[in-house]
C-alpha cells in the first residue's frame, strides 16, 4: 500500500484517493461496533429464549422475533462491511484472462450496475419503510419501521462504501487486488491464528 | 425474456461481478425489461424477506460454536485422537487427517474451515514426515467436504429453509454419506500410500493411549450429540439447538479448556457477521430473480424441457447431476442452492424421489465444487497453506475427485445410505 502511496504522489487524484480511504476505513470502523453489538444481542437474546422456555417454563414470546430482525440488521450492515473489504467475490477466472486495462475498465463500469441496484434498494426501501411506520410487529408491538429500515440503511452504506472502493480500484495495479479480498487465504489464517510463515512448507519453498 | 435473464446473469457472472450482486442486479434488471416499473417496490421487500427466516439463524449460530471451538485448541485434541486410531497404518497420517475431518464435521458446518484448521496443522506435519506437500494438500482439502455433508451443515440450513424440508431429517439423513465419502477417500489414500512407499506409523497405539485420547476429544465429540439429540428429541428447533451449540462452546473455552479470552469475542463474532452478512447478500438478491424466474414460469420450463429428454427417473437424476456439478464449478453454492433448489427440488419429487434424499444429493453434488478447480474454496485455502499453486494441486486432487463422485453416484442410486437413519427415527416413510 505504502509504495503505492510513494508513486502516486503529485497525481491529481491524490486528494480523491486519500479522501476515500479516510471514508471507507472510518465507516469501516465505525461500522464494526454496532454489528459487533447486534451479533452479541442475537446470540443472547435466543438463548435468554430457550433459557425462559425450557429452564423457568415461562416462554418469553418476543425473542424470536427480537433475534430475527436484529440479524437482519447484523447481516444487512455487514454486507457493507464486506464491499470495502471485498469479500463479495465473484467468478474470477475469465475476467483475468482479458488485458489488465480491459478488465480494468469492465469492472469499474459493471459497478455501475451494482450502484444502480443499490440506488434502488436504497430509494424504495425508505419508501418501503415509511409505508411501514403504521404496521405493527406482531411480539414486539414496535412499528415495523425500525425493522425495515435495516434495507435502505444498509444499501446507502453499501453505496457509500462501493464509491470509496471504486475511486481505490482506480490506482490498484493487480487485479487481484479488485476482485478479492486483500488476501483471503492469509485473513483466514491470522484469524485462525495459525500463521506459521517461517515454518517448514516456507522453507522448503525457498529451496 | 428467458434468453435476456440468463444472457444477463452469464454476462455478469463471466465479467466477475460478485455473485450476490449479479443475482439482485439480474433480478432488477428483467423487472426493468419486463416493463414493470411498478413492480420495483418489490426489491426491498423480496429483499428483506429473503432473509427473515428464524431457521436460517442456525447458520450464524454454527458458524460461530466452530469458530470458538477451533479458538479454543480443540482441533490439536481431534488431530491426536484420530492419530491413535489411524496412525500405524501405511500413510497413517493422511488416514488420521481425514478421520480428523469425520471428527471436525460435528462441530463445523463450514468445510473451509476445516480446510483452514486441519491443514494448517497436518500439511506441514506431513510434509516433515516424508510425505509430499501436494498429496498432503490434496488429502486435506478433499477430506474438508465431510464437514458440510454430517450435521452440522450451513448449507442444509438454507436448503431446509428454503425448500421447507426438515432440517433435523437433512442432518440425519447426511450421517452416512459423510462417513462414505471418508470411507472412499480412505481407500484412495491407501492405494497411494502404498504405490509411493508413504511411511507407516510407527506403533499402533495401546488402548489405554486411545481412552487417554478419547477423553481428551469428548468434549468436540459430544457437540454434535448436543446438536442433534436436542433437534431429534424435540426440545430445541435447529436454530435454538445452534445457539445452545455456541453457549457449550463458549463454556468449554472458558472453563474446561481455559484457552478463550473475552478479547477473542470481538474478532470471532465479527467474522461471524461478515460470513453470514456474504451469503445473506447472495439470499436476498436471489429471492428478487427468485421472483422474477416464478413470474417467468422458469422453474416449469426447465422440468418440462427435462422431461422431454426422457420421463425415466434415472436418466433425468443423471442430468440432474451433471448439471449440480457443471454448476457447482462456477458459482458460489448457496447461490446455486437458491437458485436451482426451487426447480430441480419439486422436479424431483416429481418424478419420485424423497425430499431428504434428493436434499442430501444437492448438498453432496455442489460440495464436490468445493475441492474442484478453477474456483474450489477447500483448493483455494489448502494452496494458501501449502504454497502451491492450484495447477499443482488440481494434478494431485484428482483422484481423489473422482472417488467423491463414485460416493455421489452411490449416494443417488442407493436411497438407503441417505434414508436409513431419518426412517429410523421415524423422519421418512
């Protein structure tokens, strides 16, 4: 990243670039403490259910609901999450066949596709919740506005997040880089916590 | 109209547009052609609806209790357990690494996981041991589909909620076929081992090594006896049973084991989040085409372009199949669960066989995807460990390959490996 940095300097977009990665990586962050929040109240709100009906025998009647659309709301903001750490993956294979400035470009107009979807997610979904302002949820008694709200909020996030990715693309050489997260293979096992980069299998490769 | 859909979706998909999107953008798209400007309301809803299934909370909640489990140490345990009772045999390590897969299965429903915690730990042990690193590779990522096919399994938790099938009746149903693909990858490792001079462990081990090490491992053994004596019994839907899976593994960690911290938690559940929130995507964006391709009449083209080919029940479960594995080579499985479930599901009821049975074949034929190239999750990681490429692999895997595609096929044409416990259990007639 930081060579990257290095070589871009004085380029016209350097601002833009800059300004993106300030966006993505703070959404990012801030992003984490709500789903992190919701994905703990999910946990725990099932099990003070099985906790009331099978141990006390007084069911509760709303955690079901309760978790329901608190995942919703898990998933739907993480969905932006994983935009800008690219963890939506596709078929990669063909694209990486074309010349790198062809599928360079391919992929950043295909993107307007994706932002269009979100626009309308984003646009109907806040229709979609208004509309629901006076609905009832049937075990919570709240109006089904909080609830579907998850959609519109999560697809302006995502369209916040997709921008940001797009303006970085724009300077990212491999493609490698654009389609996949920054390395899937090593994210899964730092958090495994199995790194053992100087073991055996790394030496023997550098024979 | 159903050439521009599946023009659209084959455009999308080739230019490699993540797969979620491709669903939801396809899905806008044909409303769009269709001229129904009106109906775009539909998107958020069919969008939020997609995804408000208590069922499909199992899916989190399982992939959360692997998680922790594997934080807390336990995958060393299973390693050492199967090693005592594969070990002495001509490639005893490769045996133990896929009996070690039999083991992780119960608590894992993911088989990137398993590739991830197993290989990590065998592959450069095996290479230490003499055994070349791409067999060791090979072993690691084709034993990994085990784990999605016993109970529990993420992708039959969407496949039960979708396909209103009993998800209790999926996970029984996938016992057998999960030990048959063991059984299968066993006898390949042997035949190998033998033609390669692979080294034969050094002892077998006495029983009192074996109890030491059963008792080490008891604790990852009984969850999937948690899981599903809670499910059977009828005490705990799948997604509570999930849930109370994730409250045993946070105890074990905490207090049997004492190798979790509360500082683990934050990592761990946010990688929950961004799993679940990946494969939410592809479900909601696929519940809008979902719309579009019942509007469209799809799912009854597609069985009565089938059928046309021949109405024998064998010939169509044979096109069946090869169109799950040509699939499953390209696209992500969730996706082509929901898409293709809704019609290949009722096509093969049709024509007469059980919804477990045929549940069971769909998970089986799109996890064999898994361990093939070009796109193979398991091949993927197993290369990230070993350092190889996924030429090198591909080579090495092979064999293994074809003896899951034997299991598939004896799987399909014998109901009875599937059936035999849910009828047990009183699940199928």
């Amino acid at each position: 990243m930081e060579s990257e940095q290095h070589s871009e300097r004085g380029s016209p977009f350097q601002g833009l670039f800059r300004l993106a990665e300030i966006i993505g990586t703070g959404l990012e962050r801030l992003l984490e403490v709500p789903v992190f929040i919701l994905s703990v109240t999910m946990t725990a709100t099932v099990l003070l259910g099985v906790l009331f009906r099978y141990v006390f025998r007084s069911p509760l009647g709303w955690t079901e609901e309760l978790s329901r659309y608190v995942m919703i709301w898990m998933a739907l903001l993480s969905v932006a999450l994983c935009i800008w750490r690219h963890e939506h993956v596709g078929v990669t294979m063909f694209i990486k066949k074309l010349p790198r400035l062809v599928a360079k470009t391919i992929i950043f107009l295909s993107n307007f596709l994706v932002l269009y979807f979100l626009y309308v997610l984003a646009l109907y979904g806040f229709r979609m919740a208004e509309g629901g302002k006076a609905q009832v949820s049937t075990a919570l008694h709240t109006s089904m506005k909080w609830w579907l709200m998850a959609v519109p909020v999560s697809a302006v996030l995502c369209l916040v997040m997709l921008v940001c990715k797009m303006t970085l693309d724009l300077r990212r050489k491999d493609l490698d880089e654009i389609l996949m997260s920054e390395d899937i293979i090593q994210a899964v096992k730092r958090e495994e916590g199995l790194d053992f980069d100087d073991g055996s299998v790394r030496g023997e490769n550098q024979e | 109209m159903t050439a521009f859909i599946a023009g659209t979706f084959v455009v999308l998909i080739l230019i490699g547009m993540p797969v979620g999107f491709v669903l939801g953008v396809t899905g806008l798209l044909s409303m769009l052609r269709m001229g129904l400007e009106s109906v775009l309301q539909l998107v958020p809803q069919r969008y939020f609806a997609g995804v408000d299934m208590f069922t499909l909370m199992a899916m989190p909640f399982f992939i959360l209790a692997g998680e922790i489990m594997n934080k807390t140490g336990i995958t060393t345990r299973l390693v050492k357990f199967s090693n005592v009772l594969v070990g002495h045999l001509q490639g005893g390590l490769a045996q133990a690494n896929i009996l070690a897969s039999v083991f992780f299965a119960g608590i894992t429903g993911a088989a990137v996981s398993d590739t991830a915690a197993i290989g990590s730990m065998l592959i450069p042990a095996m290479v230490e041991e003499g055994y070349d690193k791409d067999f060791s590779a090979a072993v690691t990522a084709s034993s990994s589909i085990i784990g999605p096919t016993i109970p529990p399994s993420n992708i039959m938790v969407i496949y039960g909620a979708f396909m209103q099938v009993s998800i209790a009746g999926l996970f029984l149903a996938g016992v057998l076929p999960g030990l048959l693909i063991a059984a299968v990858l066993m006898f390949m490792t042997a035949r190998i081992s033998k033609k390669r001079g692979y080294p034969v462990g050094e002892r077998r081990a006495t029983l009192k090594e074996i109890l030491v090490a059963f008792k080490d491992s008891l604790v990852a053994l009984l969850m999937p006896v948690i899981i599903l004596g809670g499910i059977l019994s009828g005490v705990f839907t799948p997604t509570e049973a999930a849930a109370v899976a994730v409250a045993y593994s946070m105890f074990v960690g905490f207090f049997v084991f004492k190798s979790l911290s509360v500082k683990d938690l934050w990592p761990i559940f946010l990688k929950m989040a961004r799993t679940t929130g990946v494969v939410f995507l592809v479900i909601s964006a696929a519940s809008i085409l979902g719309w579009v391709l019942t509007m469209e009449q799809i799912p009854e083209k597609v069985a009565a372009l089938m059928l046309s080919i021949s109405t024998n029940k064998w010939i169509v479960m044979s096109m069946i199949l090869v169109l799950l594995l040509f699939v499953g080579m390209f696209m992500d499985i969730a996706a082509a669960l929901i898409i293709l479930g809704p019609i290949l599901h009722p096509l093969a009821v049709d024509i007469g066989f059980h919804p477990l049975h045929f549940g069971i074949i769909m998970v089986l034929a799109l996890n064999i995807a898994l361990m093939t190239p070009p796109v193979g999750a398991c091949l993927f990681v197993a290369c990230g460990i070993s350092r190889l490429t996924i030429e090198q692999l591909s080579r090495e895997i092979f064999p293994f390959i074809i003896m899951v595609v034997i299991a598939l096929l004896i799987v399909t044409f014998v109901p009875g490996i599937s059936l035999f416990l849910p009828r047990l259990m009183g699940m199928a007639p």
